[in-house]
C-alpha cells in the first residue's frame, strides 16, 4: 500500500453536455470543480458540506462510479494509486471492497430487499458463517439472531450496522462512508459512531467520512474538508476549525448547527405563559391511537399489525405558544398531530378545541370554520407541494375551487395579500409566479408554511419541518417560524426528532416515548433540570454531539 | 404461505360465483333469445311457442338459473339448440386447440421478451438497443390482421414454408393441427412478445436506479450476479403481471387471428355464438375467460409474492 491512500490532482466532474441541455443550462456545469486534495493513509477525514455541495460525488469519484449524466472533465482521482475511472470494470471490481470499500447509507435502502442478511455477506465472503458472524459481533449486532433477516425486518441502525459489516468485510485499507447517521434516531446516531470509531482505531483503515451534518464529522474526524458548491472552502485539522475557520462559510455552518441551551435570536421574548394567561387551546385526555397497518389485504382483521402509537396521553396546548414535541421514531409525535387535525381518529379518551368542539371528528366532517383554524405542515414539501404548480396557485385559497367555499375575508386573497403572506415567510414577491418544481428545499418548505398561513389559523402543526433542510437553511426557516409567532401569536406545535432544534425555539417541551408522554416543561426548566432520566439522557446525547 | 393461497382461492370461488350469476342474467336480458335466433324470418307466435317449449325456455329465470348452475355443478354446460349438440362436445375440442396455440406462442415469447428485456435495458442507448425498442413499439401498435396478413404473405405465399389456411376440422388430432398452429401462433407471439419485454425493460431500468444495487455495485459484486441476483427477483413483479394479463388474452382474445388463419379455436365460435344468440354455448365461453383471467391474477400474484420477502413475511403473520 502506498503512503497516500486517496488522491485528487485538479479533479472537474461536469454534467454531460446532453443532460446539461435539458436542464437549460448554457454553459457546461461543474458538479466538482479542480480540486486538489492529498489523504495520507490512516487518516481520519470527514466532508462536510450542504446539498449540492458535491459531497457524495466526490466520495463516489473514489471508487469510480460518479453515477449517469456526469463525467470527469478535468484531472485525476486516485485511490490508493489507482485511476478508477481508467481501469477496465473486471480490474475497477477487484480493488472494490477489497482495497476501498464504500458504505451507503441506509435511509435509502440500501440493502437488496429480497436477500437476507446472510445472503449479503455470501455475496462477498463466500460461506464462511464463521467470518459472517465475526463481523456482525464487531459492528455490534447479534449475528445469530439476524443472519436471516431481511432488509425490512431490520431497524434502521441495524441496517446500518450491517452495511458496516459488510464494507468491512474484506478488510479494505480505506473506507469511504456516506451519510452513515442521517435519519437516525440521536442514541442510535451516537452508538454507531462511537463503533466506527473503534473500529477504525482497531483496524487501522483510512476512514473518509461525508455528512451534512458538523457534529457527526465531530466525531469521527480529525481533519475536516468543508465544501460549498463543488469546491474545497476549507481544508483544517477539527480543533482548527471548531476553533476559528478561516473561510466565512465555515464560520456560517458553525453558527447555523442548533447548539442544545442556545435560544434561537427572538425566542427569548418572554415565554408566551408570562404574557398570556395560560389557557388550553386543545386538551387532550387519555388520548390513545391505535394505529393498524394498512397493509393487510382481504379485509382480515390482524391484531398483530396494529400498533398503539398514541398511550394514554394528556396533555395541553396553550394559547400563543410554541410547544415543542420530541421523541425518537415511533414516538407518536406524528400521530399526535395528525389526529389533532383529523386524519387519524382517536381509538381512546378525548381531545377537545378551546370551544368544546371534539376533535375526534374527522377532518371530512369537521365545519369550515374549524378547518381553517389547524393547519398543518408537512416534514417533506417535496410530496406536500404539487411541482407543476405556481407558487400563486399554492398558497392563494380561492385559486381552488375547493377552498373557495371558505369564502369571506378570503376572497380579498388577491395579489397583495398574497405578496403578503410571502414576505411573512421570508420569500420575495417575485416569486408568486415560480413553479413548484424550481424551488430550493428551504423554498418549498417556506411556501408550504405560507399556504398554512394563508388560512390564517388559529394554530399551526409543524411536523419535522426542518428535517429534510440543510443546517443554514433550517436557521433561516426557524427564524421564520419565530416571526410569524411574534406578528401573528398564532400557537405553534413543533414535532421534531432533534432536541436541539425543539428547545431553540419552543417554550415548552413535551418528550413522548413509545406514545407516552415521559414530561412537558418549560423549555429551560427542563433543559437544567430534567426529571425523567429519558430526557436527561436525551439532552446529554445532544450536548455530546453538539458541544464536543 | 399457504392460508395465504387458501383465502385467496376462496375469494376467487366467491368471484366466479356472483360474476357467473351477472352474466347468465346479462344474457337474459338482451332482447330475443336462442328461438328466435334459430327460427329467424320464418319465426311465428304458433312455431316459436313450439320450441320454447322443448327447449324449456318457458320457466321463470330463477328457475333456468338453477337448472343450469346445477348442471355447472355436475360438469355439464347444457345443450346449444342451433347446433343441435351438447356445449361440451363443442367447446372441448376447440379448447385444446386454443391451449396449443396459446401454449406454442407463450413458449416462443415470453422467455425471449424477458431476455431480451434485459438485454436492451442493460445496453440502452445504443444503436440496437434502440432498434429493438422501435421494432417492439410497431409490433406492439400494429393491428393484428396487419401482422398476420404480413407474416401470410411471407411464408404460406411468398416461400410457401407453412399453411396459410387450416382445413382440418376442429376435431383433427393435435398432430394433424400442428402445422396450422405455427403462424397464428407467431403472429400472436409478436404482440405478445412486444408489450411483455418493453414491461420488462421499463421495470429493469427503474430498479437499476435503486440505492441497493448501487451498493451491490460498490461492493465489488460481478456484474451478472448484480444483474441475476439483485434487480432482475426485484424487476420481475412487473412483467410478471403483464404475462398473466397476456396469458390470459392468448386464451381468449384472439379471434381476429383466428379467422384470418381460419383456426379452429374458441375465438371464433365466441362470435359464432353471439350472433347465434346461442345462449348455452355463450355462457359457457364467458365463464371460461372469467376462469382463465382469475386463474392468471391468481398465479401472477402468488409468484409476485414468493419473489418479495416483505409480501411472504406479512403473509405468514
């Protein structure tokens, strides 16, 4: 093995000319533009960089598949010595998992679905169970327990794990890791890479990890590579840059990553109970759903596919607040707010508007006046905006026959109140005319939060809104988010997974596990004295990842 | 697995049943009945009279409905008045020869469309590779008539290789038939073929863009076993579903070729019977397709199913 183990000498990856051309653009775009980069081996390098910053290509250019539509217009890409992309697919296959191995990320499903576990590990080993069960013990997996599992019947840290395992099975010199955390819940995030830590430090292999997330590299990484629209912006060792980044952007993502205990600029103005007298705009009582698969076919009743997703919970919103609702996958947080604006009817105990209205009444059966008030927002504007459509036509409610019948002050929703309600969300005027399809991710989710406003509601359901964002885009939503609560008090429920993104701008807590309400407390109070040990161990993992 | 099956059979049966009760009664309400059929011009109160009452259509629906479901029971599918035989003395020799010829025109297309499926999607953009799609795509929008009358011209007239025409009876041996089959059976493989392997392609080149065989890429993993063993199990379901539809057709919706080869199928007295007005032998061929296009949804599903481990696993819960 030679002493450099990756390489990058003025390395351009463009889009083909053709696919170019549909995409409109006049001159040639540059997905990676003349980087340069040297890897001695055993070093630990982490990549870290917002969508479209080029990451994932760059990681891919390593093991010479860039993927369709692109190619590599200028410079070299080594790996261990080797031009990929020069060598012939039998040649290129050879050095795959043996001298580099790649680790997809497994949000994306990235293990054949109708192969087991085991089947996974013959592919690249051969039959030794003994090896296969080797590996899984070292990723931390119970190998005779999961060997015959199959991709869905694995957790997502399981799978994970597993496409761990199997990069690792051939012992690579160098192992490129792509997103190995994103959509995982924060314990399983923190355990996997306190494993890939070890591992690294047992074996010895070059580790090049890319995220887009800083806390993750953090933790793995002792030089930090930041890129921004397909360049290298800074090139540090990680006490450098967490210390002071030399490059503004860095500086920008630092600042823009939510840090556990620090209030987002505006959420301290007072907590929404000093100033209103606190009174419940929705109560719910022992309020349970239970939620059956919809999966099961031919009308039979199967007991074992229905989960209760909501327990017994009581709980109350208050009138001009933001309350914060976290918990790991599984929580019920979604449930909570989709049985709050009746798409999924309540199975026990009750859950009641300010008025008495019942809330168990499904949103088909729920009057006019009752629908406007509970908007909600969804985590993903990319299925939640229709892209064929203007930005006019998805925010204006009378552009729709169906909304039309809300009628009143609403039919004034001409332009002016619409330029409005996007300059409340932070958009530009201009914008009314765009299509759906040509907006950014931030983009998107700011129309979607204007569409909910534009019915002007009385309270407003954010379901992971910031989730699918990048860091510097999710402060600019929240700090949206906060405006709109200070000009218009509408109350605010905010469900996240991410504790240090509920408590920048919530006023109170709630932390549910397993559909049960573990505590709800004023966001400070809980932040320095938890008192269940769930949230305690909860804000400890989030301090560890963000104040390292 | 098998309870899966079970229930599935048993909600096949529950179809059959309501659909054949729909169509003895669709029947019976069109205007006329195999009497006046039969009689024609020469049709008066005194004569028509005679023969329904011999042929017992004098008696109330519900009645005819259970003498003829009874007799459905017992394996006997009534009498066609205007042939003066039993339906299935009729129906069974042409439903042999349907079998051949779908039989013979499955074996020819659907292993080749899947293959070749395969093929173009691995190889897409190249010059064949779009040949391919552009022959399919005319194949696929040509009219039948056109495909046989061309497929007629080339090798019973042009190189007279293979008879154009059929002159044996339907009751021929399968031996005496088989030479007959090849055309008809060719024409209809072409279609076949054609909408079975663009499916197959189409479905090929949608899984190939997903993460998991990226990753099997990655790893190293040769490209044939890439291709056998992670997108072709997941790429299936697809055509598979698009076979069973076809199958299907093969069986029952081929009277164009029929009467262009003037093969004795069950195509070409399906509309014999209908202008008969033969209604025995019309409610006899339509259960027939309901059977076959169950038994098809049945068998596509069953295999879509053992390919998926998520369908098998939620199955055996």
């Amino acid at each position: 093995m030679t002493d450099i183990a990756l390489q990058l000498d003025r390395f351009s990856v463009g889009v083909s000319p053709f696919d170019a051309a549909h995409l409109g653009a006049v001159e040639p775009q540059l997905i990676l533009r003349d980087l340069s980069l040297v890897v001695p081996a055993g070093t630990r390098l982490g990549i870290v960089g917002e969508s479209g910053s080029g990451k994932s290509t760059l990681l891919r250019a390593w093991i010479g598949a860039i993927g369709h539509g692109l190619f590599v217009s200028n410079g070299t890409a080594l790996t261990a010595g080797h031009n990929l992309f020069s060598l012939a697919d039998d040649d290129r296959r050879q050095l795959l998992g043996s001298t580099v191995a790649m680790v997809p990320q497994s949000v994306a499903m990235s293990l054949t679905p109708h192969l087991s576990v085991a089947q996974h590990f013959a592919e690249v080993l051969g039959q030794d169970t003994d090896r296969t069960s080797q590996l899984l013990d070292e990723v931390g997996l119970n190998g005779a327990q999961l060997r015959r599992r199959f991709a869905h019947e694995l957790s997502g840290g399981q799978q994970q794990r597993v496409l761990i395992a199997l990069g690792l099975a051939r012992d690579p010199h160098i192992v490129l890791l792509d997103e190995p955390t994103s959509a995982l819940d924060v314990g399983v995030v923190h355990d996997i890479l306190t494993m890939i830590a070890e591992a690294q430090h047992r074996r010895g292999f070059t580790l090049v990890c890319v995220s887009h997330d800083l806390s993750v590299i953090d933790r793995v990484a002792d030089r930090v590579v930041v890129m921004q629209r397909g360049e290298i912006v800074e090139d540090a060792s990680r006490e450098q840059m967490n210390r002071r980044p030399s490059h503004s952007y860095t500086a920008e993502l630092l600042a823009a990553a939510p840090t556990l205990g620090i209030r987002h600029v505006g959420a301290d103005r007072g907590t929404a109970i000093d100033r209103v007298v606190p009174a419940p705009i929705v109560r719910a009582e022992a309020l349970s759903v239970v939620r059956s698969s919809s999966r099961h076919r031919l009308g039979r009743a199967n007991a074992a596919s229905a989960t209760t997703a909501v327990d017994t919970l009581t709980l109350e919103v208050f009138s001009g607040e933001i309350l914060g609702v976290i918990g790991e996958s599984g929580s019920g947080k979604s449930t909570l707010l989709k049985t709050i604006c009746g798409l999924l009817p309540p199975t026990g105990g009750t859950v009641q508007w300010a008025d008495g209205f019942d809330l168990a009444t499904p949103v088909e059966r729920r009057p006019i006046d009752m629908l406007r008030r509970i908007q909600m927002v969804f985590q993903n504007p990319d299925d939640s905006l229709n892209p064929a459509h203007s930005v006019r036509r998805l925010i204006d409610p009378t552009a729709r026959r169906s909304w039309s019948r809300f009628g009143g002050g609403l039919k004034a929703a001409h332009d002016e109140t619409l330029r409005e309600l996007l300059n409340t969300v932070g958009l530009a005027p201009e914008m009314l005319e765009r299509r759906g399809a040509k907006l950014s991710g931030g983009e998107k989710q700011r129309v979607a939060i204007a569409r909910a406003l534009a019915m002007k509601p009385e309270l407003l359901l954010l379901d992971e809104v910031t989730s699918a964002l990048d860091v510097t885009v999710q402060a600019g939503v929240l700090a949206t988010l906060l405006d709109i609560h200070r000009r218009l008090a509408t109350t605010m429920v905010f469900v996240s997974h991410d504790i240090a993104v509920v408590a920048s701008i919530a006023d109170r807590i709630a932390v549910l596990r397993n559909g049960r309400l573990v505590e709800v407390d004023v966001t400070n109070e809980m932040l320095s004295r938890p008192r269940d040990p769930y949230t305690a161990r909860l804000i400890e993992l989030a301090r560890r990842t963000t104040a390292d | 697995m098998t309870a899966y099956l079970l229930r599935r059979l048993a909600i096949s049966l529950g179809v059959f049943t309501v659909m054949s009760v729909l169509v003895f009664l669709g029947v019976e309400a069109l205007p006329g009945d195999a009497c006046t059929a039969l009689l024609g011009r020469s049709a008066t109160a005194t004569k028509l009279a005679q023969c329904r009452g011999a042929n017992g259509l004098n008696a109330s629906v519900s009645h005819r409905l259970i003498d003829w479901a009874s007799g459905l029971l017992r394996g006997d599918l009534g009498f066609s008045i205007k042939r003066g035989k039993s339906v299935v003395d009729i129906v069974l020799p042409r439903l042999r020869n349907s079998l051949a010829l779908a039989t013979v025109a499955s074996l020819m297309a659907f292993p080749l469309a899947i293959v070749v499926g395969v093929w173009s999607a691995r190889r897409k953009g190249t010059r064949v590779a779009r040949a391919v799609d552009t022959v399919s795509l005319v194949l696929m929008t040509m009219p039948e008539f056109v495909t046989a009358s061309v497929l007629w011209l080339l090798f019973a007239v042009w190189l007279p290789l293979l008879p154009g025409v059929t002159m044996v009876s339907s009751n021929a041996s399968l031996l005496e038939i088989l030479p007959n089959i090849w055309l008809p059976a060719i024409t209809l493989a072409l279609v076949v073929f054609a909408h079975v392997m663009r499916s197959m392609r189409a479905s090929f080149l949608v899984t190939e863009e997903r993460p998991f065989v990226e990753a099997a890429r990655a790893r190293g993993i040769a490209e044939r076993v890439v291709v056998r063993r992670h997108i072709l199990p997941a790429a299936l379901p697809a055509p598979i579903n698009v076979i069973a539809v076809t199958a299907a057709w093969l069986l029952t919706g081929t009277f164009v070729v029929e009467v262009v080869f003037n093969f004795p199928g069950l195509g070409r007295i399906a509309v014999d019977a209908i202008s008969d007005r033969d209604t025995a032998l019309i409610l006899a061929l339509t259960l027939f397709g309901l059977v076959v296009f169950i038994a098809s949804s049945f068998v596509s599903d069953a295999v879509t199913r053992a390919l998926d481990p998520r369908m098998r696993a939620q199955v055996a819960s």
